[in-house]
C-alpha cells in the first residue's frame, strides 16, 4: 500500500491555480490573437472593398468628364499629347481633392505606361519601372493585390493595385496604384478588437471567479474529509491489524472482494506472557493494563522491525504473521524479543515464543456485521499449540523453521524432544532456544 500519497489532503486550490490559472492565460491569449486576426481581416476586406469603390468611382468620372468625350480610352491614351495629359492630371485632382482621402495616386494602361503619377511627371508617358513586381502582374490579371508599406515619417501606407476594367470587353483596360494612410485603419482595429473582447472578458472573469469560489469549497470539504478520515485510519490502525487494513484500503481502492479468502504459506509467530494471567486476578486493573501494554509495545515494535505483522492481540498473547521468506526474521525477532524482555529491569515477566510456518487460509472471518482479517487452518492451529508448550523465555520453533535458518541462527537452538500435540496423531519435531546470550542474527533490513 502506498502510504505517502494518503497522509495529507488533495492540494486542489493550489494545483487549480496552477493549471486553470495558466489554461486560463493561455485560452485568452489565443482568444485575442484569433478575434485580432479575425477582426483585422474583416476590417481589411471591408477596407479593400472601399477602395475598389473608390478606383472604379474614380474611372467612371475620368470615362465620363475626359476619355468619352475625347474618344478615347486607357488602352490607347496618348501619353504625349500634353493637351490630353494636362487635361487628365487636372481632372483627377481634381476628383482626389474633392471625393477621396488619397495619400497618392497612379494611372497605367494595360501595357503597363504610366498615364498619371501624382509625385514625379516626368515618369508619365514611360513604361513602369515596378512592372514586373508581383502586385502589378497580379493586377494585370484582373485581381486586387495589396501590400503594407512604411514611410519615413512613421505613416503606414497600403498600396492597392486596382484593375480597371472595361466594360464592353470585360478586359483589363487599365491599372491605379492607390496609397492610402491606414494609420487609422489599425485604430478602427483595436477599436473593435476592445469592443469585441469586452463582454467575453467579463464573462470570463466572472466564470473564473465563480469557479475558484467552488474549487476553495471543494477544497475545504476534501481537506477537512481527509484530515477526518486520517484521523479514523489512525484510531483504526490501533485496533486492527496492518493485513486488514490493506484489505480494506485494496477492496476500496482496486476494487478487490474484502471478503473472499485465499491460501497463503505464510510464518506464524504466537508469543504469550507466561503467569501474567494469575497476577491479572489479585492486581488493580490499571496496573494491569499498564504493564500488559508495555510488554506488548515492545513485542510489537521489534515484530514490525523485522517486516512482521501484528495479525491480532488476545490477552496477553500476540499472533503476528510474517510472509514466507522471512523465516529467519521472524525467529530473530521471537529470539530478540525474549533476550529484551530477560534483559528489561521494568519487566518482571518472561514470555514464550513459537515459530511456525506452512499453508493458511487468509481472509475476512466473521459476519456481514462484524469481521476480521486474520488467518486460520492447521498450521495456526500448530503455531498456538508449540506456543501453549513454552517454557518462560523460551522459543520453539517447527523442524520447517529450523530447516530454513543458516547455521548462525541454529547455533542458538537445539532439538527438543518431540511433542504431542492436542488434535495431532503424529507427534511434532521442534527445536527450543532458552534466552540467548549472543548477538541476535540477522539484523533486520
């Protein structure tokens, strides 16, 4: 069983500020980079729409006020007529000056001659230097083509290649290059993107704030719950055994059946205090109990030094179990318990210690109302037996023990003779150790 992970509460608030408050960082952050991105490009494309208006608004009045009444179109204008370029520079200033906002202008034909060039004349009637830039063959090919561009004065410019197209051919007739300042294009943005984000923010503000007002009160019921429950885990620990528990822990948390048994080999170690019940009968109670759970602190607390476990108290008696491979433990801790006793000025009490070991049944004994985890079958039947047969600061171990110990451990015992036990037809092959003198072997782990 793992304890480590049961001895204090669930830290729910800390790791709901962690995750949320990180997952919360981020799901905003990609909020506002998608409504940025998705605002931005609904603004572009209304933008980009206004400004076609604005090209073609600006053909139509050219078409209209010079070239139909000159007869004449963008395909064939003559730049070099300066009557004809005179009048159409004056006409779309004209137009520009009154109707648009217009940072800059350009007019080209379809052969890619600049017609009209708002910042150099000079340029006007010779082929365009850019003409083989993307946006212009875009633009050739009848679709808008567009680009942000930088001005030293810290403007931000958009140049749009607009196709003019004419009407009886629906071909690409001719081509403005418009510049427009998109300073305020960005401010329309944010404006938007502000405006966008303001009730989703709130409401997720308000949910966040909602939600940790939860996660504080679950996390208040758990710890309280989990202080609770290790408080009666504690109390129950003193009073059932560490097998049962793990049975219970096993049935609540895998899902195990808690009341099924199964066979086991297991090491069966009884230990009784020899006289104590005579001296329980003329003796006050408290002083009674006082001495009784100092004999069995100690019992208990060398046991569990060497891995076993204390299957149950009965009076004065411990049966403490031990798993199979641990035989040597066991008879070390039966031998130490003995020499600790002996040597113990506050005890004055000897014990008497049996080693067993072979197959049990081990489950759940009992009624559906009250039960207890522990071992039964012949081979506890045995081990209470060779216990009922020591002598004060005695250990008796089974011949099973005795074959298993090396020789350091069986130095301390020597053939006792065989004994008869109740219920056995064949009497029992053991081995006895009176308090032992030397150094106890092995140590435990």
């Amino acid at each position: 069983m793992n304890q480590d992970l049961h001895h204090k509460p669930f830290p729910l608030i800390r790791y709901y500020s962690i995750y949320a408050g990180l997952g919360g960082i981020i799901f905003y952050a990609l909020l506002f980079a998608f409504l940025l991105l998705a605002e931005r490009q609904a603004l572009y494309d209304q933008y980009i729409e206004g400004l076609i208006g604005k090209a073609n608004t600006l053909y139509h009045d050219i078409n209209r006020d010079l070239l139909q009444p000159q007869k004449v179109t963008l395909e064939n204008f003559n730049p070099d007529n300066s009557r004809l370029n005179k009048e159409l520079r004056a006409e779309i200033e004209e137009i520009v000056r009154t109707d648009f906002t217009l940072a800059k202008v350009k007019v080209f034909n379809n052969k890619g001659l600049v017609l009209y060039d708002h910042a150099d004349r000079q340029k006007e009637g010779k082929l365009y230097d850019a003409i083989n830039e993307t946006g212009f063959q875009t633009a050739l090919q009848g679709e808008v083509s567009s680009k942000l561009e930088h001005e030293a004065d810290g403007r931000r410019l958009m140049e749009v290649y607009l196709p003019i197209i004419n009407p009886a051919t629906r071909t690409v007739a001719g081509i403005i290059e418009i510049y427009e300042d998109v300073t305020r294009f960005e401010t329309q943005v944010y404006k938007a993107l502000k405006q966008a984000l303001m009730v989703p923010t709130i409401i997720f503000l308000l949910f966040n704030i909602v939600l940790f007002l939860i996660v504080v009160k679950a996390g208040r019921i758990i710890s309280f719950n989990t202080t609770l429950l290790l408080a009666i885990r504690h109390n129950m620990e003193k009073y059932l055994s560490r097998s049962a528990i793990e049975a219970i822990y096993n049935a609540v948390t895998e899902k195990q059946e808690l009341f099924r048994g199964e066979k086991q080999s297991i090491v069966i170690v009884f230990s009784d205090i020899r006289g104590f019940t005579a001296y329980s009968e003329h003796t006050e109670p408290e002083i009674v109990v006082k001495e009784l759970n100092t004999i069995l602190q100690l019992q208990a607390a060398i046991i569990h030094e060497y891995g076993g476990t204390i299957d149950k108290f009965v009076g004065d008696e411990i049966m403490a179990i031990f798993p199979a491979a641990k035989a040597a433990e066991a008879t070390a801790a039966a031998l130490k318990i003995v020499a600790a006793i002996h040597a113990s000025k506050a005890i004055t009490f000897e014990v008497g210690i049996s080693v067993h070991s072979g197959l049990a049944v081990v489950g759940s004994i009992g009624t559906e109302e009250r039960r207890d985890y522990t071992a039964i079958g012949d081979t506890i039947n045995t081990g209470a037996r060779l216990c009922s047969a020591c002598g004060p600061g005695e250990v008796i171990i089974s011949s099973r023990i005795f074959e298993t110990l090396t020789d350091q451990l069986r130095c301390q015992f020597s053939l006792k003779e065989t004994l008869k036990l109740k219920g056995k037809t064949a009497p029992i092959k053991t081995y006895s150790s009176l308090v032992p003198k030397e150094i106890i072997y092995p140590e435990p782990a």
